[in-house]
C-alpha cells in the first residue's frame, strides 16, 4: 500500500506564485496539499484554494505555520512534506524525497539545495555561506559522537514520517523551525538522509528574509540562538546517507 502524503505550504503574500505552486503538485500521488495562509493582505488563501489547495489559517511566523499545518494534516497521512510557495522548490523532485521514507529505509528526509542544481539567482550569497557555516558548527557540536549527521543545508523542501514529526514535539515558531526539526532529528536518533534537489528563482513577490535587510539579519540572529539553545548534547546515534551523486 502507498504511503498516504500531506504537502504543507506556508505562506505570506505569495499571491504571484500560490497558484501555480498548487497547480503543479502531483494529485496521483499525494492525499492533500495544505497552504497555510499566515496572516497574508494579498488574497494568497483564496488563490491556494482556487487551485485546489485546502487552505487554513495560522498565527504569524513561518514555525508556526509549519505546526499548524502538520497539526491539520488528514488523519492517516504517514509522511509529511514541506516545502515553500514561490515557487523555488521543484515538486519534480517529490518522489526522490519520500522514496526512502515509504521504503522503511528512512524516517526524515532534507532536500539541499548546496548540493543540487540551483538556478541563477536563486539563493544569496549570503545564504550559502549560512548553510556552510551552520553545517560546520553542527559537525563541531558532534565531535566525539560515534556516527554524525553531516547536512549541508537547511533547505525547505523536506519529508518526515509523520510518527518521527511527533515524536519530537516541535516549539519553534519562526525561521529556525528548520533547523530545530534537522538538530531534534539527530538528538532522537532518526534515520536522516540528505538529497540534492533543484532550486529556481522565485516566481515573483520578495523573500520574506533575503529580500529585506532587517529580516535578515532577525533571522540569522534567530537560527543562532536555536542552534545554541536546542543544542546537540547526547547526539550521534545515527549517520547520514548522502543519495545520488553531486548534481
């Protein structure tokens, strides 16, 4: 039997790109895309639901999106997938993300776009400088761990098997969700893997981090204090297995 999948999508005034995010998914494949509409003044939740989308409401930040859509997701789903609603992700790439999971060969799975195809213009500088540098200070809270989880990225696009999402009970609500679920993955000893996947250029509107200085730097500032208040003290029960080749 074929694993029942929920896609959650958080969004803030994606107006431009919603639409043509929901239309792509692959409906064959999946039970339900979920757009989460955090607090958007464009109309971002009824162009979701145009689109085929089931559309709720959350409280502002991007965590708290994430949780209020794993929380919403239909009863019996067995993985869920997130990933953005610019448009950036490439649902192409979906199979390649929940295979392993579905397989039992795997409970959390982390789409790097550092490893992938990324189109020009797709991420900052900045942004992959981020990821390298939170990347080396994860290996560096893990020295002397017997097995380490070496990600290279904190990607959006993603899949978790949804009884690992609960067991570790989820409590940022801002930008550092991501990282929070990548170092709680270790801390629980889940079975991570790490794929390289495409990235595009957002189809239109402006990051809500990238494109605003001060956001920014909140959330830097915010990922920082995750990674130091979350911690990886225990860690190492798991390795990480690195699929394909460099793309």
């Amino acid at each position: 039997m074929s694993p029942t999948i929920s896609i959650i999508i958080p969004a803030l005034n994606e107006a431009e790109s919603i639409g043509h995010v929901v239309s792509e998914m692959p409906w064959d494949l999946i039970a339900e895309c979920i757009v989460v509409d955090n607090g958007s003044t464009d109309g971002t939740g009824a162009i979701a639901a145009a689109a085929g989308a089931r559309v709720i409401s959350s409280r502002r930040g991007y965590g708290a999106a994430c949780l209020a859509g794993s929380q919403a997701a239909v009863v019996g789903s067995d993985i869920l997938v997130y990933m953005d609603g610019d448009g950036s992700d490439v649902i192409a790439d979906l199979p390649r993300l929940v295979g392993p999971i579905a397989s039992g060969a795997a409970d959390f799975l982390i789409g790097s776009r550092l490893r992938g195809r990324r189109e020009a213009g797709s991420m900052l500088g900045s942004q992959v400088f981020a990821g390298h540098m939170v990347s080396a200070l994860l290996n560096i809270f893990q020295v002397g761990a017997r097995k380490k989880v070496r990600y290279t990225d904190m990607g959006p696009f993603r899949a978790i098997r949804r009884a690992s999402f609960e067991e570790l009970r989820m409590s940022e609500l801002t930008y550092g969700w991501n990282l929070e679920m990548q170092i709680k993955a270790i801390k629980h000893g889940l079975r991570v893997q790490e794929i390289a996947v495409d990235y595009r250029r957002r189809i239109g509107g402006t990051s809500k981090v990238s494109g605003d200085v001060r956001a920014s730097a909140k959330a830097a500032i915010r990922i920082f204090e995750v990674l130091f208040r979350v911690g990886l003290g225990g860690a190492g029960r798991v390795g990480v297995d690195r699929l394909g080749e460099e793309r």
